[in-house]
C-alpha cells in the first residue's frame, strides 16, 4: 500500500462531475489498484475513490497548470466504465509504501458468524423460492456473506449483522454498486439481516431499495422461547 500526504485537488469525471479544492489530503493506493482520497475527518469513509480494475498513469502537467502550481497530474481510468479521477499534485508532503502481506479478512464473533450458517440452510427465510449460491461471495472490496436466487432467479446479496446500524447499510451498499457491474450477476437485490436493526439503518436501508429481515437466533437454532403456553 502505498500513502501519499499532498496538497492537492481532485476531479471525477463520468457518469457524475465532482470536484474537490486544493487542500491537504491522504492519497490512498491499495495493491489492488484502487486510489481512496481521505480528508482528516469524515470517520473511514473516503471522500471520492475510484474501484478497480482501474490504472493509474502519472503526467506531466502542461503550461496552464504548471503557472497554477501544479507538479504532478495522476489520472485513475476505470476500465470498464471509462470513468476518470484526476488528481492534480501541487505539492507531496510525504510519500511512504509499505507491504500488508496477505490479509486474513474479518473475523466474525461466534453469534454473527452462526447466523451465517443458519440462514445459510434456512435460506427459505428470505421468502419461498430462494435457493443458496455460496457463502462468502468474494467481490473486490470484500466477500458478500451470502449470494443467493429469489423464485424468479435473480441474484440476491444478503450481508449479516447481529445489530444493524447505518454502517451496514453503507457496506451493502458498496457491495451491490460493485456487483450490478457484472453482467452475470444484475440486477442484484439487497437484504441486510439482522437480530436488531437501529431505526435511521431500516429507514435508509428502504430508501435505498435494500430490504431488512429480522432473525430470530434461537428459533433458527430449534430453541423454544421461555414464555410458558397453554399447549
């Protein structure tokens, strides 16, 4: 990974126009080839980034933006959508690459993980007709916990949380831009499961076409509850 700290200003330019000012920012470029344009704020969330398969090319600037201060133009070309993010280098203030080595990816708690596996054999409680196409569906900025087919055979991406906040939205989110990319796959619907669900994630989650359902861990499991019943 190589991180690179410079005053610098960015440009998207494609299916959408976004422009950000000349400031100091971190310039993230993973092994994977995508670039990540961080502020000091905003929590993990970049504030522009282009996905891979994407290249980078790195360029002299011409007459009007070197007299603009310009030293270095890097332009990050999508190779399927053609899309571009042009970062125009005024001055690097650090420039450091280190090797990760092989990531282990995350690991889930006993509970998130179990969940996985029980719906993963209960996939009809995503509703009749759905059937399992695998587990952990590896995309490029992470695995899908589960990649499965409704009744009409259209490919459904299910992430899991034992309680789902804003958070999850914003991850499934990521994953179903990615996913309706590939031709094999779209249209991908989305379903965030979840024990729990923070209000702001369900009302945001329907907003943006994602359906929740509600998991009940111990009827998942075979277990009754300990309400006493009449029969």
């Amino acid at each position: 990974m190589r991180l690179v700290i410079a005053r610098c200003s960015v440009d998207y330019a494609g299916r959408l126009a976004a422009h950000l000012p000349l400031a100091t920012r971190l310039l993230m470029i993973k092994a994977d080839g995508s670039l990540l344009v961080h502020s000091d704020g905003g929590s993990y969330k970049p504030l522009n980034w282009m996905s891979p398969p994407c290249t980078l090319a790195v360029a002299e600037p011409d007459a009007d933006q070197a007299s603009a201060g310009i030293n270095e133009v890097w332009t990050v070309t999508q190779r399927k959508t053609q899309d571009r993010l042009i970062v125009s280098i005024h001055e690097i203030l650090s420039d450091s690459s280190h090797d990760l080595g092989v990531d282990p990816g995350l690991v889930k708690d006993g509970v998130e993980a179990h969940l996985q596996q029980l719906l993963a054999e209960q996939i009809e409680l995503l509703g009749d007709g759905h059937t399992l196409v695998r587990r952990e569906y590896m995309t490029a900025i992470g695995p899908v916990d589960i990649l499965a087919r409704d009744d009409a055979g259209a490919s459904v991406a299910v992430e899991m949380k034992r309680n789902a906040g804003i958070d999850a939205v914003e991850q499934l989110t990521r994953y179903l831009e990615l996913m309706n990319r590939d031709p094999l796959l779209r249209p991908v619907q989305g379903v965030l499961a979840a024990q729990t669900f923070a209000p702001q994630a369900r009302t945001l989650a329907e907003d943006r076409g994602i359906r929740c359902v509600v998991l009940d861990y111990d009827a998942m499991r075979g277990i009754e509850s300990g309400h006493a019943r009449l029969f």
